[in-house]
C-alpha cells in the first residue's frame, strides 16, 4: 500500500457501510484511519473516498447509515490534513457494480445525484508537474537487475531515453 500510495496522485479509500464493518475499520488501530494517515504522508493530493456495500441488508442504500459514516470519517480525514475541495466522497456496492461505470438510478438510491466513481476519476483534476522544471524524483526504492533500476514519483521535469541524470546527495551518475 505505501509503495503504490507514494507514486499516486489520487487515492481512492474504499470504506464499508455494513453493519460492524465500518466500527472495526475506523476504531483506533482500524485500518480505515491508519490508511487515511499513511496516503497523506505519502503524498497523495486528491482522496476519493468510497462507502462500499451499500447493498447489504443492513444497509439498504441508506442516506441515514451513508450520514452516519461520513460524518464520523469526514472530520479524521481534515485532521490527517485533506481539505474539503481535495475529497470526493460517494455510495457504491462492488457487489452489484452501482454508482462505480453507471450512475446509480433514482430508484435504488434517489438521495444521490453524483457522478459515478469511473466518471469521477476521469474528469478529476491533477495537479500541474511543470514539465520544463529541473528533473526531481524523490527515489523510494532500488533494484539491481542488469543494471540499476530506481522507484519513485516524478515531482518535476521529465526525462528521456539515452539522458545521464546526477542523483543527489552523493552525486552520482
């Protein structure tokens, strides 16, 4: 998770509406706030933040349970340091496939109007990397398989094939 969390630009945690699920994950020690927290630190900007099963039969597309768990998530998640315009919260059930491709119908959940998750993501937008900037690529991690290969998220600049780049702070080639 924080190998993947470090390269992204935009997150999406997934959080459960059921029953139990949603009090376990979000208690403290939950994997829901220990997520939240590692994303932020990570450096992912943008969160998008699922309530999932919304289908169960606890749950019902409940706008009552959706409330409930946005209300107790909402208020850690600008603690962990995410702003209101960095977080995109909406319903889905992966089970039936609702609101993640097509919007979901009025008829199984008419308190929600949003975009669907698919929708969301590709019309998200993402912030500036100023290509024409110097190359800067924090390194998260380094391979040798027939040479040497790094990991990391590219910050600024580009780089192309054949270029001899200096890593810092031991300046090597």
């Amino acid at each position: 998770m924080i190998g993947g969390a470090a390269q992204a630009d935009v997150g999406v945690l997934v959080i459960s509406a059921r029953k139990g699920e949603f009090e376990t994950g979000f208690e403290r020690g939950g994997q829901t706030r220990e997520h939240a927290m590692l994303a932020k630190t990570a450096g992912v900007k943008k969160l998008i933040m699922v309530i999932n099963k919304m289908d169960d039969p606890t749950v019902q597309w409940s706008q009552e349970r959706y409330d409930e768990c946005v209300g107790k998530i909402a208020p850690f998640l600008k603690q962990v340091g995410y702003q209101k315009q960095d977080l995109e919260i909406l319903p889905i059930s992966g089970f039936t496939g609702a609101n993640m491709k097509d919007r979901v119908t009025a008829d199984v959940c008419p308190w929600f109007s949003g975009p669907s998750l698919l929708e969301l993501l590709d019309n998200i937008q993402i912030t500036d990397r100023n290509f024409n900037a110097p190359f800067m690529m924090p390194i998260a991690d380094k391979f040798k398989d027939m040479g040497t290969l790094v990991m990391g998220k590219i910050e600024s600049g580009r780089v192309k094939k054949g270029q001899q780049l200096l890593i810092m702070p031991n300046k090597v080639n």
